[in-house]
C-alpha cells in the first residue's frame, strides 16, 4: 500500500468560503463547458456542478458580453465562483466584484499588449484583486507557454519554461505583495505533470497547488490520466485543490466532480490504482474539455466520434490530440502524431506540426482514418 505523507506546509489561501492550503481539506473544482453568454446554459452547468458537490466553479471570459453573462450568474450561483480572463486581462476590473478568484494564464499575458512590461500587467491583476476580496491562480499551461521562457530551454524540455514561467510569477507576486495565490502546471502527460508540481513544490513548498492533467479526454481513459497523476502527488504530500477535466454532454458535467471526489476518496482510504509512472501503450486520445472558448459544439460529438472510428487502432502507439478552440488548440496539438483542432465551420487537421487541411466536421474523420493507417503502415 502506498503511504501518504503530510501535506506540504503551504500557505492558506480563501476563496470565498473555501479555503484552500495549509492543512484545510483538498478542495474539488469544476468549469463550464458552454458559452458563457448562454445564461440558462451555463447557469445549468453550474447547478449541475453544485449539485455534484464542487467547492469552486470556474466559469471563462474573453469579451465585455461575457462579462455580463457572468454577472447574471454570479446572482444564482450558490459556490464560490474563479473567473477564467483567457486573452483579455483588462476584463478582471469588470468582473472581480461578482466572482471570488481570479485565473490567468502568464502565456496568455504576454501576447496582450506586448508593449506593456508584464510586470504592470501583474501589478495590474493583483490590485485588483485585492480591491475585490478576490485570490488569483497563475495557470500555466504546457500548449501556451510564455514565448520567452521557450526560448531559454532545449526544444524537447517542454516542463522547464513551465517552471520557469511559474517561479516569476510568484516571484512577482510576492514583490508586490500580494500573496493570495495558487498555482496550476498543467499538461496532457500525467508524467509531466507529476514531474512540473514536485519539482516546483522543492522550489516553493509555501504556495498551493492546483492539479489538474488537462485535456485529459473522455472517460474512462481521462479519469485514469488525473487518477496518475492525483495519486503520485497527493501521496507525496503535494496539492491542495483538483480539478479531472473531460471531454462530456453538458449534462453530464458533474461527473467531473464526481470523479475527483472518488479519487480523493480511495486516496484517503490507501485505495490506489496507479503504478509510478503512466506509460498508455496503444492509441491515445487527447482532447480538452470543453469551455465558452469552444465556437462549435459539435466538437464534443467529434471528439467521441474519434474514439470510435479509431478503435481499430488502439494497439498501435499513436496520439491523436483533439482541441475546441482556436485559443490552445494549435500549440496544443504540435506534439500529438495527429492534431484537430475545431474552428466554428471547419476542423484543422495536422501532422505533428503540420497543417494537412480544413475539412469540415462531416468530412475529417475519413481524412482522419486514412492519415491513421498511413502511420500505422509506416510502422509495421
């Protein structure tokens, strides 16, 4: 059986009426998977987090119609909410007095007004934050990396410009004072996941951590990837909050939630189902989970679609990365053997980094089967 030992002394950190770190319970997160400016429908995604028994909801915004959405279901929302600001930053001021957290991603920051030092915009970001009783999370994300810390790392250590990214931040944060932060390095490989938190946990033993394997896919093989990864550092004492991000229905969003509180739960109970290290043999399927960034829905049809039509393969070792949005979805399909990722009318379709076309929804999946059995035939 497999020992947990103590938490890492972090910090506490409120959030609303959560609080996360120091030796305060492992909270569960969600997000909504729709378009914020659907009100009935993300307001239903929230109830059915809540009703799941989320002690965060995340809830994502890139323009001032979002922001408004928002609002109105801020009104309705019985917990915590953390505000995903995406592109736009200068939404935080309009938004930080209906919800109780903040979350950017530094990638995203440094592509939004490039002229401004990214220190202003993090002096920016965290008085507002605490002009709003708000937290804030720094999200790093593997696919949208600050272009500057890539730069800094040979091209095939794709975890180090995460930490790197990381460690200013923080150090930022705390030159200015405010240290009411979390933060998330997040990738597709639970390897590297569990390898980016420990290694940052050495470094910064006081801040929490946020865990998530992100476009883990669709269950069951998604909940497997975030169960790796939970396991191996929640045992070794590192993260204070969780999030298991998969592909599904709007209605069955909760499953996120309930997902995580079954991990949390075998953990406790010394239930564990992982060995060190998750090395999938066979076919693997990435793909994100859904939020409003996402410009069509058929998306998530698409994305089970892929699992289907590729079941034929699943003893070969090939990754197929399938992504909602425009935002993440090129980095985040560079390294996948076959990459989709979904604009409003059309699905790009490449091999590796490579652009093979635009096809639209009801055409990619035979262009996708003929690019899997030229791979499959290249190896055999």
């Amino acid at each position: 059986m497999t020992t947990t030992r103590p938490r890492n002394p972090t910090r506490a950190v409120r959030i609303g009426d959560i609080t996360i770190g120091a030796d305060h319970p492992v909270a569960v997160q969600s997000m909504a998977a729709t378009r914020t400016q659907d009100i009935e429908a993300t307001t239903r995604q929230v109830q059915l987090m809540q009703e799941a028994g989320a002690d965060i909801i995340r809830i994502a915004v890139d323009s001032r119609k979002d922001t408004e959405a928002l609002m109105k279901i801020a009104d309705v929302a019985q917990r915590p909410l953390s505000v995903d600001l995406q592109e736009h930053y200068r939404l935080a001021e309009v938004i930080a007095p209906h919800v109780q957290k903040i979350r950017y991603n530094p990638g995203h920051l440094y592509h939004h007004e490039r002229e401004r030092p990214i220190r202003d915009k993090v002096g920016y970001l965290a008085d507002v934050a605490a002009q709003n009783d708000c937290a804030m999370r720094v999200g790093v994300n593997c696919g949208s990396v600050d272009p500057e810390k890539l730069e800094l790392f040979p091209a095939d250590d794709s975890i180090g410009p995460m930490l790197a990214s990381a460690l200013e931040h923080c150090e930022m944060l705390d030159e200015i004072g405010f240290t009411r932060y979390c933060v998330s390095l997040k990738d597709s490989d639970p390897n590297k996941v569990i390898d980016a938190n420990k290694r940052f946990a050495a470094q910064r033993p006081d801040v929490p951590l946020h865990l998530g394997v992100t476009e883990a896919g669709m269950p069951p093989e998604g909940v497997i990837k975030s169960r790796v990864a939970f396991e191996q550092l929640l045992s070794a004492g590192i993260g204070d909050t969780i999030r298991v991000s998969l592909t599904l229905p709007f209605d069955d969003k909760g499953e996120e939630v309930t997902a995580g509180r079954q991990i949390l739960d075998d953990i406790a109970a010394g239930r564990y189902r992982s060995v060190p290290e998750y090395r999938p043999e066979g076919l693997n399927i990435i793909s994100c989970p859904s939020c409003s960034r996402v410009e069509n829905e058929a998306f998530i049809d698409l994305a089970h679609k892929v699992r289907d039509v590729t079941e034929y393969a699943k003893m070969h070792a090939i990754t197929i990365a399938v992504m909602g949005c425009r935002v993440n979805g090129p980095g985040e399909t560079d390294d996948a053997d076959l990459g989709m990722w979904c604009a409003p009318t059309f699905v790009n379709l490449k091999r590796g980094e490579e652009l093979i076309g635009k096809f639209g929804y009801d055409e990619v999946l035979d262009v996708l089967k003929i690019e899997v059995d030229r791979l499959i035939s290249s190896t055999t």
